[in-house]
C-alpha cells in the first residue's frame, strides 16, 4: 500500500478532478475538494522558485506530469513522455536518432536547444550524462519507474537554478514516502513484430519512526528496426523531371568505386593557399581546359572540348563504365539498406533514497542512482576516399614526388581497367563504400553514478535549512567497428603494393589488414557543495513576506580521448584531438515573495516575485541574473500573471576545449554531387556565456459558472544573445562557393573564418568551429483547458495543450535573420518548427478501470531545402494526426493490468525535400508506425 502526505493526496486530486492523463497545468491543479484541504497542504517548492509555499500558483507557467500519466502513454523512457509535450521541439535525440545520437535521450524545450533546458532530480542538478563530453542529460539514466511526477518549468529560470535554465527546467521528482512493494512487467512491439520492448521493475518502501526509505531496481530491453523494414524508409529518396518524380537514389559514394578525374590535369599551378592546394589564374591551360576571367572579373573554367571531359565513372558491378547519376538504374549507393530506423538498447538502473531524523528538526536525506546502459547504432559501411596518380601497366610510368626535393620514375603498374577514359599521370578522386568488410556497427557502454547526501531542518521560527553534497560521474566506452586505416592504404598504393583499379584489390580478405575497431573514452564529472535557507519573513496587511538565499560551488570536469588512429588522422576521417578541461562557479541567490494586495476589489491576492543571483567562473568572470514577476488575482475566476527575468548558459567544457575533429554536414549545392560537407567542428577556450531576455505573460481562468474547467494562455518571448553556435552549414556553402563551384563572396567574413574549399571531388569543405556569434528568438503561446464531469455513470476528464510559434529567428554573423516558424530542415539539430502542436486527451474511468484516447496534432511545415527555389518534390509536409489509445483493468487490490495502442491509425511519416533521415525527419514524425503494449502490475 502507499503512504501518501497531504502533498501528494493533493496531487492525486488534481490529477483525477482537472487533469489530462498527460499534462495538466499548475494554476488550475486544485479542483474543489483540494483546495478546501489547502490549509493542511505542507508548504513545497514548486519548480522555479525556492520558496515553499501551501500552494502551486506561481508567475510562471508549469506543466506537471504524474506516473499515471506515463503509464497511460505505455512510454518505457522519460524521453518518451517529454518529447511529446507540444512544448518540446526542434531536434531531439531519441532511439530514432541513429547517426550520432549515440544511445543518448534528450528534451529540447521550444526547440532552443536540448543544451538550453535544465534537468533536475528532486531538484537539483543532474549530472551531465551520455556519451562524449557532454553538457547534456540523457534521460536514460533517470528510472521511469521511480518517477511521481514531473514538473516542467515553461520559463527561464537562471536566477533561481544558474546556467543552462533558458527555455525552462525539467524538474523530475522521484518516488520518496513509497511505502510496501510493487512489481511491473511491460511489453510491446510494433505490428511488423519489431521494434520490441520489455521494461521490468521492482519497488520497495518503508517508513519507520525516523524516517523511510525506498529502493528500486528496472530492466529495459528494446529491439531494432531497420529502414529497409518500412517501406517508406526502404531507400533514399532522389528527386527527378524537375522534382516532379522520386526515385531511389542515396549516396555517391558508391559500390565497386565512384572515379572522378582532374580537370586540371597538366595544368601548372599558379601557387598553393593556406590548405597546400593547388591555386590557378586567368590563361593557365592544360589537357582539359583552361581557366578565364569574366565580364565581373571572377575567375572561371571552361572545357577545350565539351564532349572530352574528366572521367566520372563508376565500377558497380565489377567493370567501370560511365557513372549513372540519377533516375533507374542508377550507381548510386542505398544505404538506408543497411541503417537502422529505430535503435536497440539495454539498460539497468538502480536507485535509492532515504531520510533518518537524527534528532529533532533536523534530518539526514540522502539519494543515490546508477545506471548501465548498452546501445547500438547500424550505418552502412564505410565510405572511404583516395586520391592517386593513376600509372596503369602498358603506359609511360610516372614520377613520384616523395618530399619535393626527391622523386623517381615508376613504371606502369596498376590495372588499365579504367581504358582511355583516364590518362596516365593524371590524378584520380576514388571514392568506395566498404561493403566488402561490412556495416559500421556502432556501440556504447555508458556508466552513470549520482549520489545526494545532505541535513535539512527546521528552526524555532520556522525557517528551513538544508545543505547538500551533490557528486556525480558518467563513463562511456564507444566503439566503432569496419573502419579502416586510409593512411595505410594510400602508403601502400604509393609503393605500388595496393592496386586500387582492381576490383579484388578490395575484397574482404584484402581489406582485413587495413580493418580497425575505433575506441573513444569519454567522462564528464560534477561536484556540487549547497546550503539554502528559506522562511517567512514577517507578516505584511496582504500576507507573509517570505524569502530564501543560498550558497552554491559547483565544478564539472569532461574529457574524451578519441581512438589512437582517428587521434593521428590515419582513418577515412580527419584527425580528432582529445578533449580535456574543467570548470569551477560559485553563486549566492537571493528570492522574495511580496504579497503586495489582499482581499480587494478586482484584488483578492497580488503578489510579487523577485530574484537575483550572482555568479563567478573562473572562465569568463562574473556576472549577475535577475528575474522579477508579479501575480494578480482579480477573483476565483481570474488571474493575471506575468515574468520579465534574464537567463544565461555558460560555456560547457566540450564548447570550451572541444579538440578539433570532423563532421559531415548536410548541404544543397550544385557544384558539388555529394549532400554533406567535410566540417571542421571543436571548441574555443575564447567563448563568452548565452545570454537572454525572457518574458511571459499568462491569464488562469476558472470560471464560477463552469465547474471544474479551467483554461490558462501564457505567451513567452525568448531572445537570446550571444548563441554559442555553428553557422548553417548551408549557408556556409552556398555564400562562399557559386554554382560553378568558384570561390565566391571571399571578403566576407563568413567565407574568411570557415576558409571554404572544393576538393576535385566536388565535396565542398570548411572550418566551422563553435563561436558566439549571432542569436536565436522565438515567441508563441501555450494554452491549456481542462474539464472534468460526471457522465453515464463515469467519471470524465478532458485536457487540450496547445503551443502556437509565431516566430523562431536566428540571426547570423551578418545579421540576416531567418525565421524557422513553420519551417522544416535537414539537420538533425535544428530539426523542424510546426507553428500548431496540440494534445488532446479525453479519459474516462469507472469503479475498476479506466480508459485513455489521445490524440497529437502537428501542424504542416515548409521544407528549406534549396533545391525548393526551383522546384522540389517535397516542398511541404502535411499536417498530421496520431492516435492513441490506452486501458487499465484493476482486477483486485493486488493485480492489475493494462494495454494500448499507439499511432493507432499507422500513420506514416510525412517525406519532404532536404530530409534528415529516412526520408523524413525521425525526431518529429513516427517512424514505427502501430504499437502494441500489455502492461501487468502486483503490488502490496
């Protein structure tokens, strides 16, 4: 059985009486009977104010989640429930996330940035989680099964909490005053019979005469999906006629080598440029073409003869012909054949917390959490690239320039399999998908301890007191299987022992020696040391005047040691740097609750809210927060409310002393045949903290003559400064290389920084290191309505969340401003901005069970692919709905059962051009299609 305080029972009211089994809103949480129990309500922080109080309203607009209603929506993670809410958005990283979501779970409140929301445990700070060095919170690490509700700040909240509270907090609280013993059992699985889950738990609680203390322990197990297991997934799309047709496309980078030749080829350089590639002038001519200037004096090439152009062929299917770009029967490379669609994982968590009352008025608390977790992603195989100079048997031989002052004549060695089409000496671009070794298997083993210890009491005046220790440390161990060692290959070809014209040169059995295992090493490490103190004050004509201060220090340590191999640069990828680093703050807060009027006309309560902190890093300095906001009740129908506060995110230590490593970027260019661009991406020890300016203003409705129904709008404003960012890599590309694939714009700033290149492949390549550059805006609004009633003998609840965009801005290096409102990309990251998301829950329930239809809205969006400037397949998404539906049967006090259906319509995902991942945005849309759950639960 449970032992529930008057907090909780109270809760529990307002989830029964006014509240979707998904949300609910706090300013309209208590239905009549609790409030009729507000004296006996214990004072509580509510997230987003240290100041206890008997109850829940505050200026700043909270959602609360409670175990039932993740248990409604059958979500075996806390992701799962979080990245539902219509406040969550842009990109999120989830178990759809396979290119690089390695495993790990995010929330990303109003699409700012998952970096950009606050996660706290029973309010305090969870340690940065995952894998890499991370400033990020993977929920994995969290226990569904432990969880009693969540709380979710919809503000900025740095004077309260520090860095990192911008778009608002998420405050899970877990289980504390539990008391007998209750097992759970859940599984489910797609109607493709993929996509498997089992979660399996066990909680246990007592209470004594001193105190409680509650232990839990949960097994989660999930399947993969493949792309190639869906039809809407089973290739890569490539559009065609105009964008007036698909067909399956995917990469150039294809089976059996793709060859490009030099258009360059005898042509003498005019010099190098700061990369060492070759640099040409107007009247350089060689076997190809010659280069000129135009009427604009932009440098340009034409071909002496267009109909004897470079090589650009392909050897699928073991011979070289002439490269099929486009359309049927094309050479390009399919790899969503071999990408997971949903990713597999294996988790344990175990989790404790206790109280023991030492002596009157002053008790030790203390909670400790670990977790285990084995993820795995599948990516096609490697593709690789080499450039040589092709010396085929029966030709000339070449000379091999060994270090500029030494060179020697070799003869002809190589297969003549590329014929004609390639002169000997001329230098080849050969670029092949691995097939041979297999799929890159991606892996990770990630070790997640979080320990809290601490007093907290209470004095004669009743003023509490507490003091905490807050220690916490994440390992990860990453592996990368089927890479391959590209220095060593190009050495061999050099010394004429490695034939890349051949085709057997590149079966597996040649391939085993170059074959590697990548093992990166990463941690992030966290030490805080608290005190607050909180209490009223004195008593004011409209009530008490009530503070809380505090002291905090907190230091977060991370580094990643990247495989030897990538370290040196000797893989297909470039050289990656360890990354190693620290940081220290000290901060003090100070919070007032001012009750201003009382019990006046159109004045039943207003009060006001007000906050300061102030903060030293050793990295940037110091600086100061503040946050100020008013209440006004007009009467038991209407409150007014509303927050002005400023909020800032430090520098993590990745950001700070990220090494420099590279990244592929998915871009839209016509000069270049590939859809990603060779990035350099790392930190910069020179980045200044985020800065916001943060309003919300809201009206809470509950009207006298509507019993039970409440109805609250907040809009918010959110403008950041100073975004610590990478530019698009888009824009990046299309600003500084033209069509032609020239160099353009070159005394931009932009251009300058990233030092834009073409490589003779066509792949475009830039640095685009972290800077603060820019910011990012977005306003809308939130509205909820929730009713509950008596019908038929049931009991009814209905509960609607809306969140409306009306802008999302970023601004860049030179001030242009983009609006991402209504707007879907191809990055992972940024994700899409529907402008409509909405929820609506309808729960009905009788003696000994209950029933759940949800139903999710998510507005259409507008694809900001390039491609759309002239004509694209997919230039918008249609609006879409999913349905779920869920039941729960109580068979005694001991047993009962459950059961749903989620996406109950199977409602694909929407394809639009410039797509992140299997034609679609997995982060957004629902890959899976229909799920089936059964849920068994035995407590006593």
């Amino acid at each position: 059985m449970y032992k529930n305080n008057y907090l909780a029972r109270s809760v529990h009211i307002a989830l029964i009486s006014g509240v979707a089994a998904s949300v609910l809103s706090v300013p309209a949480v208590f239905a009549a009977e609790a409030e009729e129990k507000a004296a006996k309500v214990e004072r509580i922080s509510v997230t987003g104010s240290r100041i206890k109080r008997s109850d829940m309203e505050t200026a700043s607009p909270v959602t609360v989640i409670d175990a039932s209603a993740i248990q409604a929506l059958g979500s075996a993670s806390i992701d799962g429930v979080l990245q539902q809410l219509t406040a969550s958005g842009g990109g999120m990283t989830s178990a759809t996330t396979n290119n690089g979501g390695r495993g790990n779970a995010t929330v990303n409140l109003r699409g700012l940035g998952e970096e950009r929301t606050l996660v706290l445990v029973n309010g305090r700070r969870m340690i940065p989680s995952g894998t890499g060095a991370t400033s990020t919170v993977d929920l994995n690490t969290i226990p569904v099964s432990m969880v009693e509700r969540i709380e979710v700040l919809k503000d900025g909240a740095s004077a309260t909490y520090g860095s990192d509270a911008i778009a608002g907090v998420v405050n899970i609280i877990l289980k504390r005053d539990f008391e007998g013993f209750q097992f759970n059992a859940q599984t489910g699985m797609t109607e493709h019979g993929d996509g498997d889950e089992t979660i399996i738990d066990a909680t246990i609680g007592n209470s004594f005469d001193k105190g409680n203390l509650v232990m839990n322990i949960q097994y989660t197990k999930r399947g993969e999906t493949g792309q190639a297991d869906r039809g809407f997934s089973s290739c890569p799309y490539g559009e065609a006629d105009g964008g007036t047709s698909l067909y399956c496309g995917g990469s150039a980078t294809s089976l059996g080598g793709h060859i490009r030749g030099d258009k360059n080829f005898q042509i003498n350089k005019s010099g190098v440029d700061k990369f060492g590639k070759p640099t040409y002038q107007a009247g350089d001519a060689g076997f190809y073409g010659y280069y000129y200037d135009d009427t604009d004096g932009n440098l340009q090439y034409a071909y002496n003869d267009d109909s004897a152009t470079p090589a650009n062929l392909s050897g699928r299917g073991g011979t070289y012909h002439n490269y099929i770009d486009s359309g049927e029967g094309n050479d390009r490379f399919n790899y969503n054949e071999y990408s997971y669609l949903y990713t597999p994982l294996e988790r344990i968590n175990l989790t404790t917390s206790g109280t023991y009352e030492l002596f009157d008025s002053v008790t030790f608390f203390a909670e400790a959490m670990y977790s285990k977790r084995w993820t795995n992603q599948q990516m096609a195989p490697e593709p690789v690239g080499v450039e040589f100079a092709y010396n085929p048997i029966g030709g000339n031989g070449i000379d091999i320039d060994i270090d500029g002052t030494n060179s020697y004549h070799q003869a002809g060695w190589m297969s003549a399999d590329f014929g004609d089409l390639v002169q000997t000496g001329e230098m080849v671009d050969y670029s092949r998908r691995l097939l041979e070794s297999g799929t890159r298997n991606f892996s990770q083993s990630v070790d997640t301890i979080r320990i809290v210890a601490g007093l907290e009491g209470e004095f004669d005046n009743g003023w509490t007191w507490d003091f905490a220790l807050n220690k916490g440390r994440n390992d990860a161990t990453s592996t990368t299987e089927n890479l391959h060692n590209m220095t060593a290959i190009t050495n061999d070809i050099i010394s004429g022992s490695f034939d890349p014209v051949k085709q057997t040169s590149w079966s597996g059995a040649n391939l085993a020696e170059y074959n590697y295992t990548a093992v990166e090493k990463t941690y992030t490490e966290m030490d805080i040391y608290s005190a607050n103190l909180s209490g009223d004050i004195m008593e004011l004509p409209a009530g008490e005047l009530a503070f809380a201060t505090g002291v905090s220090h907190r230091k977060e340590s991370a580094g990643k040691t990247p495989d030897p191999i990538t370290a040196q640069g000797l893989g297909s990828d470039d050289r990656e740097e360890a990354t190693s680093g620290s940081y220290t703050v000290k901060a003090a807060y100070v919070e007032l609750a001012v009750p201003l009027l009382s019990d006046l006309p159109l004045a039943e309560q207003v009060d006001l809210s007000a906050a300061i902190r102030y903060f030293d890093y050793n990295t940037f300095g110091d600086d100061n927060t503040w946050k100020l906001g008013l209440t006004w009740k007009v009467n038991d129908s209407i409150m007014l409310r509303g927050v002005r506060s400023t909020a800032f995110r430090a520098p993590s230590v990745d950001e700070l002393y990220g090494g420099a490593g590279n990244s592929y970027s998915f871009i839209s260019h016509a000069a270049s045949s590939f859809s990603q661009a060779q990035v350099t991406v790392g930190g910069s020890a020179d980045l200044k903290p985020e800065e916001a300016n943060i309003t919300t203003l809201g009206v809470v409705l509950q009207p006298s003559f509507l019993e039970n129904f409440s109805a609250t709008v907040d809009y918010f404003d959110i403008d950041i400064t100073n975004a610590i960012t990478e530019l698009d890599a888009d824009y990046i590309a299309n600003l500084c290389v033209s069509d032609s694939g020239q160099l353009q714009n070159t005394n931009d700033v932009v251009c300058q920084d990233a030092g834009v290149r073409v490589g003779t492949d066509t792949r475009i390549i830039f640095d685009n290191r972290l800077r603060n550059v820019g910011g990012e805006s977005t306003t809308g609004f939130d509205i909820n309505m929730a009713y509950t009633f008596e019908g038929l003998g049931l009991d009814w609840r209905i509960n609607s969340d809306t969140t409306i965009i009306t802008s999302y801005e970023t601004t860049d290096q030179n001030g242009t401003v983009t609006d991402y409102a209504g707007k879907i990309t191809s990055s992972s990251d940024i994700g899409g901005y529907a402008k409509y998301k909405s929820n609506l829950d309808l729960r009905t329930a009788g003696d000994d069970w209950s029933a759940t239809y949800q139903i999710r809205y998510i507005d259409g969006m507008e694809s900001m692919s390039g491609a759309c400037d002239t004509g694209c397949y997919g230039a918008e998404t249609d609006a879409v709905f999913y349905h779920n539906l869920s039941g729960t049967y109580i068979l005694n006090e001991t047993v009962s059962f459950g059961a749903g259906v989620n996406n109950l319509f199977d409602q694909e995902p929407e394809y639009y051009t410039g797509y992140n991942s299997a034609n679609t945005s997995p982060g957004i849309y629902d890959v899976l299609g229909r799920y089936y759950y059964l849920r068994g639960t035995v407590r006593f």
